[in-house]
C-alpha cells in the first residue's frame, strides 16, 4: 500500500511528524517531544488531534475523553 511506505509498525518507535509516522490506522503515542510508539489507539486523557486517534473515538481540545466533544 503506498499509503505505508516510510511508516512505522505497531510498536515501533515515531515521532509523531511527516517524517516518522504510524502507518494505517495507528497513533503515536509520545512518552515525550518527538518520542513514542505506535499503538493501535490512544487512551483517555492522552493528547490527540483527531476522534480517529481515540480509543472511544471522542478528541475533545486535543485530549482524548469518554464524553463526545459539544460545540
């Protein structure tokens, strides 16, 4: 899949950039500036940028929430 060329596998390290993504549907889970690992989602309270990123699909102001974001 081109989409995949260049990104990292679930459980490798990323660095949430351009250049040392996750591939798919995984997120990069940072530890700290520009070092994590990919896993399959990203748990509650865990910064995000997207819903998709989230294990209950919920970025609410760039954390992941149960509650779905009211604007």
């Amino acid at each position: 899949m081109l989409c995949c060329i260049g990104c990292r596998a679930l459980g490798e390290k990323c660095s949430k950039t351009v250049f040392d993504r996750c591939c798919g549907d995984t997120a990069c889970q940072l530890s700290s500036p520009f070092h994590g690992k990919c896993v399959k989602c990203l748990k509650e309270g865990t910064l995000c940028v997207s819903d998709k990123n989230c294990c209950s699909h919920k970025c609410n102001i760039g954390k992941c929430t149960k509650e779905k974001h009211h604007y």
